[in-house]
C-alpha cells in the first residue's frame, strides 16, 4: 500500500501481477528520461497465471531494461501444481549445470595457454549445456537472461549477484530458491497451514481458538457426499484446495478433482469444457479471485447455458485479508449475466441443501457464503429449496425484514431486539438473488407499509436495489430501505469492527431505521 509506506510503489493483492506493473513504469522511465532499476519480485505460484507470460513476452519483445526475481518457494495457497512447477523444479535440481559451470571455470584458470578463444568455445558449449541441462531456454527465448537457481538465503551471495546484474541493459530474471516459513519449524514443515495465520502459540505451533465448523468444511463435507452418488461430478480449484474445504474430495475422487493453479480464467473456461462434454464441474473460488474470470463466465459458461457450479467462498467482509479479497461484489457482478442464478445460504443447513438443488438445475448457478464459522442458528426453519423461491421465516406486520445469505442472521437479531420495544417485524429469507422471488415480494409489499433489503454485498447491483425497483413499479406506496456496503473499497479490520463501521450490524441497522423514521425516536 502506497500510503503506507514510501517503498510501496504499486498497490496490489492478486498474484501474477508484478511484472506487468513494473514493465509499465520501466517504460514510464524510459519515456520521461529516467535512469532508476525497476525490479518485479514474484512468486513461483504466481507463475502459474498467465497474466505473467503475458507481461514476460512484452518485456521480451520490447527488451526492456527491468529485473525480475523468481522467488520460488514451491508455494501459493497450497502446494504448488501443473508443468509449470515441473519446470521450476528441474531448474533447482540442475546441479548438472552447476558442476559444468565450474568446470569451464577452472579450465580457464588453470590452462591460461590455450587463452580466451578456446575458453569462448568452451563457453558456448557451456551455454548450450545451460539450456539443455536447466531449462533456462523458457525465459532466454522469451528474451529475458535467466541467472539461477540461487540460495535465496545466502544474502551475500544474493548482494554480490544484484550489484552485477544490475549493470546489464537488458531483462533480466534471476531464479530465487527460499524456503516458506523458514526459521519456523513448524512454518517449514506445515507451509499451507501459514499462509493467512490468526493467532498461534508460538511454541506447538498450534492456533489459539479453532472455532467452529467453518462453510467451507460444510462445503467440503457435502461434496463428497454428492459425489459418491453422482460419478459425473468433478472438482475445480485454483491453488486453493484446503482454503475452500476441497481437499476431501480431493482425497476421495482424485481423478475427479482438477487444480488449475492460480488460473482462474483458464479454471472456468475448463469448467465450461468439462459441462459441455457431460460432466457437472463444481467450481471452489473465493470470491475477489473470481473477478479475474469474468469475461471467461460471461462467454464460456452463461452464453452457452452450461451446467457449471460455482461455489463462491469468502463473499462478503473477510477482515484481516484487506481491501483486494473482500467478498463484497459478486452479487452484482453476477446477477447482471443473463443465465445466471445465484443464491445464499442463511445457515448451514441450507448452504447443503443449496448445493443439492445445484446438481439439479440445469443452467449456470452461483452460491456465496461467507469466510468462517458456518451459522447454525434458524436450523428449525427448513423450507425446501426450490427455484425462485425464498422463505418466510415470521410474519408479524408493518415493517418486513427481507434478508439474504449472512444477513438473514443479523436480520433474526433485529427482529429479537425490537420485539423488546414492542415491534412485531416480519423475517424472511430471499435466498434467491437472482432470480428474486417476486412472489415473496407481493406477499410482504401486500401486507406491510415497509420493507427493509439487507445484504452484504454493494448496494450498487445488488440484490436490493432489484428489490427496491420492483415494490417501486407495483406498490408505489410501500417504502424501501436497503441495507448494503457504500461504493467504497473496504479496509482490513476485525469483522465485528467493520459491519459496525459500515453500518450493516444489528445495532447500526436499527439506528438507521429510526433515522429513516421506520421506528419511533
């Protein structure tokens, strides 16, 4: 972040993105007069995606003066996958190269008679050995020089090869080897489980509160329940498999289950692929990582009407991941594609009972649940899951309360506090964002003076604005009020803290509803 820090000069939270950052102000440089080193460190897992080859064939062909160090830690989310780690791999146990290296070396030193032109020969040979024995030739015929692999925590090593490489007038990519969590020994040996770490006990290793069963682990459960009965189900992640609670299925359908890396276009347009020969693909993504696939859902799967199922984990407020992953467009991203439907659970039950209901439906089909503890609350409220049709959980009178996903919960909360002061409000869950349930709609336009929309999404796109067009065009005289996200990019923060600081917690919602002049003051 630029604003925190002097020595940020691009703000960023996706992978594979760094070297096109850096070519665009390395040819800002060049353009304005400038002398200064632009330098793109990216991960080995960010390889993976293939906005970086797009980026290293431009800087190729532009032979742009411009750095790019591969640190590769064998490491996304999850272990790494696919040829392109393959590749990587046979790059730091290339010791065949090494040794040859050092050989033509010393043949130099030692036999100074037979001078520079033998030793040019020899140097030839060696840089033909070079792209034979490490695979080098990768990035040498994208028109970068390729230096490594070096130990990238042998810091001497690593100051004396910068200061040289910085003199060359021509990309360069040198190959860091480093080693996740190193120092840590728990780090070293369970990398994955450090990616995004709350609180631990410093000395086991261990997370100081494990909670309870989380969404995804409901999601990772039900799977595999669905595909022992249906052998035509397959799994998708994008270097997420624990993140998203498929690696049961992983374990249980290995031929089934298919990490793509971080390549989520490539991900969906595979899904797309596999629906169009006669499979059911499920796809596990969190929710700002399926941004980067829009255009691939908006052709390959909606236009085509396929069978494809999206399982959108993290939407809404994540918290302590930042601005770059909060969950909190999907819903409007989503609902503007024709073909496309899209729902949320209100509790786990229901996130299960949703997904049954995927299997059956036969077009294009979204669910967002949020990141942590699966919500265990309204479980005696089980209304079949059914298209286009949400549920009504109480009906009381004036005002109605029209929750979808997350926010059915704090809805239930409201309800619970303002039944204290005297208010009878009815509850109902949308479930179904697009398509909205029109008839749930009627009932409580026909049978309330007010309707309040809540979600945790934007409210631009989102599902109650629909709400809010809809009641405006049949019950003119019923008042809408909608509870969603500003049009603003949300900080990193404690969840609690931000829906507060939003506004969409109970207590905030229900000061809103007095201002509006919904309660009395």
């Amino acid at each position: 972040k630029r604003k925190e820090s002097p020595y940020d000069s691009f703000d960023t939270g996706h992978s594979s993105t760094s070297i096109s950052a850096a070519f665009g102000l390395a040819k800002a440089r060049d353009l304005t007069g400038g002398k200064e080193h632009v330098i793109a460190v990216i991960g080995d897992g960010s390889m993976t995606g293939g906005l970086a080859y797009e980026a290293l064939n431009n800087v190729g062909k532009e032979h742009t003066r411009m750095i790019v160090i591969l640190n590769d830690n064998q490491m996304s989310i999850d272990t790494n996958v696919g040829a392109i780690s393959r590749h990587l791999n046979s790059l730091r146990t290339s010791y065949q190269y090494r040794g040859w290296k050092e050989a033509v070396k010393q043949f130099r030193d030692n036999v100074p008679v037979l001078g520079e032109g033998t030793y040019q020969v020899l140097k030839n040979v060696r840089d033909g050995a070079k792209m034979l024995l490490t695979g080098g030739a990768l990035f040498e015929q994208l028109g970068l020089k390729y230096i490594g692999p070096v130990d990238g925590h042998d810091l001497p090593e690593l100051i004396e090869l910068f200061e040289n490489v910085k003199e060359m007038n021509r990309p360069v990519l040198i190959h860091v080897k480093t080693i996740k969590g190193k120092g840590y020994p728990y780090a070293e040996e369970r990398p994955w489980a450090y990616h995004g770490v709350g609180a631990f006990d410093l000395k086991t290793g261990q997370p100081l509160s494990k909670g309870g069963r989380s969404w995804s682990s409901v999601f990772g459960d039900k799977m595999v329940e669905i595909g022992k009965k249906n052998p035509k189900v397959a799994g998708i992640t994008a270097a997420m498999s624990g993140g998203t609670g498929f690696e049961k299925f992983q374990r249980a359908f290995p031929k089934r289950f298919f990490d793509v890396a971080i390549a989520e276009q490539h991900g969906t347009t595979f899904a797309a692929g596999l629906a169009k020969g006669g499979i059911t693909p499920v796809f596990a993504v969190y929710s700002s990582f399926l941004q980067r696939a829009y255009d691939q859902i908006v052709h390959d799967v909606c236009m085509q009407k396929l069978h494809v199922v999206f399982a959108i984990d993290r939407a809404g407020i994540v918290g302590a991941d930042g601005e770059t992953h909060q969950g909190i467009f999907d819903l409007s991203y989503l609902t503007c594609i024709p073909n496309m439907a899209v729902l949320a659970p209100k509790n786990r039950w229901e996130l299960e009972k949703e997904l049954e209901f995927a299997f059956q439906y036969p077009g294009p089909i979204a669910i967002r649940y949020p990141r942590g503890e699966g919500y265990q609350g309204l479980e005696e409220y089980q209304a079949p899951v059914e298209f286009c049709r949400g549920e009504l959980i109480s009906e009381g009178e004036g005002i109605a309360l029209l929750a979808v996903g997350s926010m059915v919960s704090t809805a239930e909360h409201i309800r619970d506090k303002l039944k204290e002061e005297g208010y009878d409000l009815t509850l109902a869950n949308g479930r179904f964002i697009k398509p909205i349930d029109v008839k749930l709609v009627d009932r409580l336009a026909a049978t309330h003076d007010c309707i309040v929309t809540l979600e945790e999404n934007v409210l631009q796109g989102g599902f109650g604005l629909q709400v809010t067009s809809y009641v405006h065009k049949h019950y003119p005289d019923v008042r809408v009020l909608n509870i969603a996200l500003p049009d603003a990019y949300v900080e990193h923060g404690n969840v609690s803290l931000l829906r507060e600081a939003l506004g969409i917690d109970s207590d905030s919602i229900i000061r809103r509803m007095r201002k509006e002049g919904f309660l009395k003051e």
